[in-house]
C-alpha cells in the first residue's frame, strides 16, 4: 500500500483580523464561544440545552452559520435569545471577516456570552480564526474515536472537545479511553466533557466550566 | 431574526481535467466510483462491506483520501484489493488533479471498479468534480433527516443517496419520508437506498445498482 502526499500550504491570512475582533470582543466584556462539528453532531440540540440550563444567567446571542436555510436560528430565537442567521452561500467555515460582519448585525453591546455555531464540517472550520474567546468542538459518539486521528487540526484549535449523544452508546462501539487519550495526544491542554444534551447527562461539568469562563471575562 | 448573506462564488476551474479524466477511465473500461459523506457516517464500513458482498465479482481498486492516517487503506488492503491512501494534508477535498495523482499511483488498467472515499465532509467535496463516473454519497441514520435541507449541493450532486446505520434508527428521531422527500426535491433523480452495513439489511439493493452501472460500463 503506497501513501501519497498531496500538499497545500493552508494560509492563514485573517489571523489579525480575527485578533482586531477578540480585543473589540474584550472591552466590551463579551465572550464569543465558536461551536465546531461535523454535519449532525448535535450543535443546535446542545445550545438549545445550555441556554435553557444557565436559565437566564447570562445576556445570550446565537451566531448561526449555515450554507443554506434558517432552521437553527428560528429553533433558537424561540428561546428568547438575540440570534442572527449567517448565510455562507456556499462557503465550507466562517473567517475574522464573516464573523464581525454578522456580529455588527447581531450588536454584542449589551451582551455578556455569544455562541457562533460554526459551518457543519470537522475541517475548514479549524483553519480560520474566527476571533473568538475559546474555541469547542463536539465529537458525536455515532461518529467513532477515530476523529482525532484523522482531523487532528481539529482537536489541536479547540480549548474544550464535548463528547455528546453519550445515550446512545450502547449501540455504538465507542472507546471512551482511547478518544481521550487520542485526543490529549494532539492537544494536552484541551478540556474534555462526555455529555447528552438529551437526557442532561454530564451537563453540570460543562456549564460550571463555561460559567468559569465567562464570569472571568465579564 | 435577520439573515445576512455572505457571498462567494465557487471556481470550477478543475471540471476540463475531470472530463478528460473520465473520458481515460471509460476507454480503460473502468467505473470510477466518488464515496461522499461527513466524518464518521461509516463510509469505511461500508465499502468492507460491499467488497465482502460482491464476492471477487470485480477487481476492484480503493483510493483513501484523508487529511491524516491511514488507518482506512490498511483496513480494506486486508480485504485483499488493490488500495492507495491519499493525504491530503489539510485539504477538505478531493479535486480531478489529486485524484488523477492517486489513479497513476494505483493503476487502473487491471482493475474494473474502483472506490474513491472522499475527505470526510459534506461541503467541499461537493464542489470539486474528481473525474467520476457516479458520485454516491451516505447520509447516517444519527446525522439526522434535515441535512438536504444544510448541504443541499451535495445532494444535487449525487446518483445516489445511501441512508446507513438503519440499524440504530430506534435510538434517533429520523424521518425517512421526510429525509427522501427533501432529497428528491433538490435532485428528482436521485436514487435512495436504506442500508445497513453492521446488519446487511438493505445491502442487496444496493449491489444490484452498483452491479448494473459497472457491468454496462465493462
């Protein structure tokens, strides 16, 4: 069996926008969390739960980056958040410019925590700086521990990997232990959860550390 | 909720060198097969199974294409086929130049069906004709039935749609009817097939399709 490489440098030309973004972010006290995950990996389930579990705590708005419809964004309003649909048209991930577009159009001033659920793709996303505070991504358990073998940029960018869909197990052949120690390996730091958004399972571990974050920052 | 649109028209730069690609592949009398699908949605376990099953009918050739590893090659060469693993290295898709680069690599001029498994990833993939003879792509039963609806090029790219994992469909909210009818409408000539690799079930409907596109192209 032969391996071929095919090579690109990827660039990475938005890195000061997206660092211009985080210090308009920072004096204005808000926090931007920038959800990453595959197509399906339960993004939106996940934010419906964490804003109906911090139950007002926070003044919360919702970036919600889709190639095409408005689904999420309308499931969230519903919650009585601020939330504005990005149409990427297209486009595989948001950038520092997109981003501070439709945060212009969303208005962060008089708010403490805002979500950008990222474009459903394990890859793209990784590649652009969006200007957020942290980074999270949700690795599924339908997807396989296999992930961060083979989208380590991933696992590298993000600060928290949630685990999610942990209901489901036992039909699916997950080894917990292996995710994380496959995960740690690319990222030391990285801050792991094992959550289900559905039966609120492990929820608590994840909004004491987001609290954490956010009440440091605002 | 406002929706804001940001814009950005996809190059196709690479469609010329598909055709002549394809045009090669034909005169060789062998079908190239273009394997679709978001990270985790089983298209490995698929493709060892639809080996298994067609039994040595074909000799059959695997392109791997992955950002990192090669943990899928070395899975299906134990099946005994010809089988190349192609990085990526942080590209989130397969064009016709890279997968003209694997082809030279594997050799086709013995084989009669070969697979390539795209880059995991439900966006990018789409756009980038690879020279093809049929692109199928797999939408998993936990990925969800609203996925035409936020990656609708996808499935208006594909001959055929394979809803997999049925097995798991007790554990997840899928609408199978809502899923086809919302394929069908972006792509009225889609073909849909409800497989599950772990089981079988639904398999030998699917091989008759792939028997019938490869024994009129040999």
């Amino acid at each position: 069996m032969k391996i071929i490489e095919l090579k690109e440098t990827i660039t990475a030309s938005n890195d000061r926008d997206a660092e211009v973004l985080r210090n308009r972010l920072a004096d204005s006290k808000c926090l931007l969390i920038n959800l990453m995950a595959s197509p399906g990996a339960g993004k939106t389930t996940l934010l419906e739960r964490t804003i109906k579990d911090l139950n007002g705590r926070y003044r919360i708005g919702i970036i919600e980056a889709d190639i095409d419809s408005d689904v999420d964004a309308r499931r969230l309003s519903l919650l009585g958040v601020k939330a504005v649909q990005a149409h990427t048209d297209g486009m595989c991930h948001m950038d520092a410019g997109m981003t501070k577009t439709a945060l212009e159009e969303l208005g962060f001033d008089d708010l403490d925590l805002i979500f950008l659920e990222n474009v459903g793709n394990l890859i793209c996303p990784a590649e652009f700086d969006t200007g957020a505070g942290r980074n999270v991504m949700i690795l599924s358990v339908p997807e396989g521990d296999d992930k961060p073998l083979k989208y380590p940029l991933m696992f590298t960018k993000s600060d928290v990997l949630l685990i999610t869909k942990i209901d489901t197990k036992s039909v699916f052949d997950f080894d917990f232990d292996k995710c994380r120690e496959r995960a740690k390996k690319l990222n030391p730091d990285i801050t792991i959860f094992e959550v289900s958004a559905k039966t609120g399972e492990g929820m608590e571990a994840w909004l004491e550390w987001l609290t954490g974050q956010t009440d440091q920052w605002i």
